[in-house]
C-alpha cells in the first residue's frame, strides 16, 4: 500500500530538537569535533583506566581461581572458590559504574546471590550462577584486551598532539639538544632533521590528521568493550526477558483492574440509576393509575423514555467492553464506526488480508478509539486519518490529525496509559506531535494471527 500518511513501517520518530523543531546542525562537522568532544576524551579515559584495573582484577581472578581448584582436595578450596567469585562480581559493580559515567553506557545490574540460609547454602548459590563465573570469564579476557587498546589508542594519541604541535615545542631542539628538529633518519654518514619550513609543516599535517582520526579509533576500541560489558557483567537476556515480563504482567493487571473499576463505576451512575428511577417511577404510576389515569400515563411514557436511554447507556457500555461489530466484521468496519462518532471527518484506510488475534485487534481498536477521542477533545483539528497496515509480523496504526500539536507521553497523560498497554504485549508507540502540528501518532503491535 502507498505510504499516503507519510508513515514508517519501522515505526521510528523523525529526530526532533526542543519544542519539536528539527535539531540545529553543528557548524563543524563531526570529523572537526571529534577530537574535542567531551565524548572522545571520556572514552580515552575509559581505555588508559582499564589497564590497571583490568590487571588488578586478573591477578586476583587468577589467583583466586588457581588457589581455589588447587585446594578442592580438601574442604577449603570451595569457599576460596566462591570468595573469589564473589570479589570478581565486585569488581563488576565498578566496571558497570565506569562504563555508566565515561561510556554512557545504560546497563542494568543482575540478580544478586539468594542463598535459602546459612553460609553453605550462600556458597553454593555463588557457584551455581551463571553470573558470578560470567563475571570470571571477564576478568580473564578483559586484561589482554585492555592492554592491545590502552597501547592503540595512547600511541594513536601521543603521536598525533606531538606531531600536530611540532611547530610550538621545536624550539626545544636547537636551543638544549643542538640539533635543528625530530631526527627522522640517520646512519654513519647522513642525518635526516625535519627542520625546515616545509618539513615542520607536513610533520604538523599529518599530526592533525592522526589526531582526527585517532578518536574514531577509539571509538571502535570501546565498542568492544561495550560487547562485554553488556554481554558479561549485566543480566543475562532469559533474566531481562522475565523481569519485562514481570513488569508487563503488573500492567496487565492494573489495566483490568482499572478497566471493571470503570465498568462497575459506569454501572453505577448510568444505567443501574436510570433503572432504580425507572422502577420508582412505575411504581408511582402504578398507584396513580385508578386515580388519575391521564398522569399515569405520562409517568409510564416518561418511564418509556428512560428505558430507551437506559438501553442506550449498556450498548455504549458493552461497546466500551468488546463491540460486536468488531468481533462480526473486523477492524475496518469498527474503526469506520469510531470514525463516524469523531466530531471531525476522518479518513480511514485499512490494509490486512487477513485478522490478527482477536486479543491484538481489540488492542488496535481501543487505541485508535483513545486516540481519536484525543482528537476530538484537544487537538482543535478539521480533519484526520486512520491508516492500518501490516509489515511482515507487526500490525501498524496511523492516525495523523492537522491540529495544534504539542502532544506527548508524559507521566500521566492518556497517551502514556496508551505506551504502557502497548509494552504489555511487545507493541511501540510513538508520537510525533510539534508545536504547531500536525500530530502523528504510530502503534505498532505484535500479528499474532
């Protein structure tokens, strides 16, 4: 299907800046930048601080483990063993720290050892976490590798500002060494000195040039150690996956429960009252009716009136649950409805050659109804669009309205309830909303069919 809407099959938001508006380009490229970037000389901290600390925590891991199997033939090498674990898994929480403040790096800390009581207990949960010997296998590759990147990238460094600078500090040469520059060759009968204009110039070129690309060096050295920190030291990916789900599952729960709180609340005040004054009423005329007949009959034609809008309330009721065209029919023709009741006209357009599951269509169809109702009470729009469309196993939905914009998944918005539901079932949704307009909103959810 065409992308009339404009949309994204990936689902991602276009780059914005403050309030919106496209972000302001640098007016030096990033080339130029790098060098005096803050990142390029956290990242050089990174890499001249893992050297020592990489071969403190593989003398002790070394050792620790070499002690500990080497006593295993009597009772006190798994202790040693665990101790060592243990410590390994210390050292641990300080990489993950270095590599939160100087790489930026966003990773969580895993399970801590549970033992079901005593110190026996304790140690045998050390040895059998995965962790605690991921910790280990750590500590063992990190320090060769540390070393190869602490001699790349400090050589890369130390080269470039030294050659860049040549011209500053050369003076240094004839006036305490007698010479005339850096001695770029020399044998028994010829000398090579870079000391003329021309030499020192090229020498402070190609310094320039090492320095610019020294930083990129060291980016792709760090981005090793991005690979095992995240894969060694953080949680393993079973463990991520079943605390999401955890987090999934409270909001699952507290979405049902919000959900009959409101249908009880809806009971309550709506349809339960019109029909408690209803019954009153009929009661009333019932006592009227030999009496005075003719007010009877308007208390009866009242009570008429109100079972109509009684009636009326458990549809809207039973629609807000489950609407059964949507279970007939599909979301084209339930979206079609929803559009109908929008206070501004709205183009929709659906795209599926099959359903999905039924609990994902309900998904996509009470969010495309929370997010036209949006439309409805603030966007202040004429007009809007629902697009729906599957790419390979994601359900997409569009809806772009040309209101004021501005809108956002802030803490407690209808928007941010809309992300949480979305999460509980592997779905993304993104807003694109500047100031100014026009918004568009793009859910993306699991098939499932």
């Amino acid at each position: 299907m065409a992308t009339a809407y404009g949309r994204d099959t990936r689902g991602h938001r276009p780059a914005t800046g403050s309030g919106g508006h496209p972000p302001v380009k640098p007016f030096f490229p990033a080339a130029l930048r790098a060098p005096v970037e803050a990142r390029a000389w956290r990242e050089l901290a990174y890499v001249v601080l893992s050297l020592p600390i990489s071969v403190a925590l593989f003398t002790f891991a070394v050792t620790m483990t070499a002690l500990g199997l080497g006593m295993l033939i009597t009772f006190l090498g798994i202790p040693i063993l665990a101790a060592g674990l243990v410590v390994c898994r210390g050292f641990g929480v300080v990489e993950r720290g270095r590599a939160r403040v100087l790489l930026k790096l966003d990773i969580a800390d895993p399970a801590p050892v549970r033992g079901k009581g005593g110190l026996m207990s304790w140690v045998g949960a050390v040895l059998k976490s995965g962790v605690s010997w991921r910790h280990l296998l750590y500590a063992v590759l990190h320090m060769p590798w540390a070393t190869f990147a602490f001699t790349v990238a400090v050589t890369f460094w130390t080269y470039g500002w030294a050659a860049f600078t040549y011209p500053l500090w050369r003076w240094v040469f004839p006036a305490y060494a007698g010479i005339g520059g850096i001695q770029l060759y020399g044998d028994r009968t010829h000398q090579v000195y870079l000391d003329s204009p021309t030499e020192i110039a090229v020498t402070s070129a190609l310094g320039l040039a090492v320095v610019l690309v020294t930083p990129w060096i060291v980016r792709g050295l760090v981005s090793v150690d991005r690979v095992m920190v995240l894969g060694l030291l953080g949680p393993s990916r079973l463990a991520t996956r079943v605390s999401e789900l955890e987090s999934d599952r409270g909001v699952v729960v507290d979405t049902a429960a919000a959900d009959l709180r409101r249908i009880e609340r809806d009971l309550h005040d709506g349809a339960q009252a019109r029909l408690v004054a209803l019954a009153m009423d009929l009661g009333l005329a019932k006592e009227k009716l030999t009496d005075d007949p003719e007010a009877a009959a308007r208390m009866v034609d009242e009570a008429h009136g109100e079972v109509k809008v009684a009636l009326q309330e458990l549809r809207d009721l039973a629609r807000g649950i489950h609407p059964a065209v949507l279970t007939d029919r599909g979301l084209d023709a339930a979206l079609s409805a929803i559009a109908s009741r929008c206070t501004v006209p709205v183009k929709v357009v659906v795209d599926l050659e099959s359903r999905p599951a039924q609990a994902i269509e309900g998904i996509a169809y009470f969010t495309v109804s929370e997010l036209l109702q949006n439309v409805s009470k603030h966007a202040r729009a004429t007009r809007a669009s629902v697009d729906v469309w599957r790419a390979q196993d994601r359900l997409m939905l569009q809806v772009t309205d040309n209101g004021r914009g501005g809108a956002g998944v802030s803490t407690g918005s209808g928007l941010a309830g809309l992300t949480e539901r979305l999460d509980a079932v592997d779905g993304i949704l993104v807003v694109d909303s500047p100031a100014g307009g026009p918004t568009t909103v793009t859910a993306e959810l699991p098939w499932r069919g």
